[in-house]
C-alpha cells in the first residue's frame, strides 16, 4: 500500500523483510511443533525493488535444524500487476530457537 512506500514509490525494505519473517515463522512453528523466535538474520540481499500494486509471494525452506534451532531460507518474488513474469527480489536466512511457555529454548521435536 501506498503507506508502505519511501518517497521514490518503492516498498520499504522493512516491510518485505517482516513478510519474510512471518513466512519463515509459520515453518519455524510447524517444524517446532509449538512457539519459536528469531533470533537472526544473516545475508539479507535486496535484488530489486517492489512497486505497489505488485504481487509479492514468499517461499521459505529448512536449511538445518539444531538442538533448539532451525536455520530457515527465504526468498520473496514480484509479480507485476498486469504482467506475468515473476522475478525475485530478495533473500535471507533467518534463525529461529524453539521456545517454552516461559520463553526459554526448547528441543525441537525430531522429524519423523
């Protein structure tokens, strides 16, 4: 939306990037089983801007999973609103910890 715009009319990055957290927070869940945090980001890469009205979809995949841990890759893409050709436009790995009720690490439950 227009509110989510610098002044040149792009996306700001912060947006994109809290998109991308709640991408990689919903497979952090999932493969936790329960709450988990971020507790980083690393390799944050802005390819291109995003306009408004642009379509934005956001990919995330388990790199690694630790003892309380999941490294978490994710990617956004843009689509233009009247074209058809998909392009990205960042990427990030995000750490996520699995947390208790009280807020404190947990083991993430083994796959299977």
């Amino acid at each position: 939306m227009p509110a989510d715009t610098n002044p040149a009319g792009d996306i700001f990055g912060g947006w994109l990037m809290s998109q991308m957290d709640l991408a990689a927070g919903n497979v952090a869940a999932r493969r936790s089983a329960g709450r988990a945090a971020t507790i980083a980001v690393e390799s944050m890469s802005f390819l291109q801007p995003v306009r408004v009205g642009d379509e934005v979809s956001v990919y995330a995949d388990i790199l690694d999973v630790g003892r309380t841990s999941m490294r978490i890759k994710v990617e956004a893409w843009r689509r233009p609103r009247d074209g058809s050709d998909s392009s990205q436009v960042t990427q990030a790995v995000f750490t996520f910890v699995a947390i208790d009720e009280g807020g404190r690490p947990r083991p993430v439950p083994q796959a299977g």
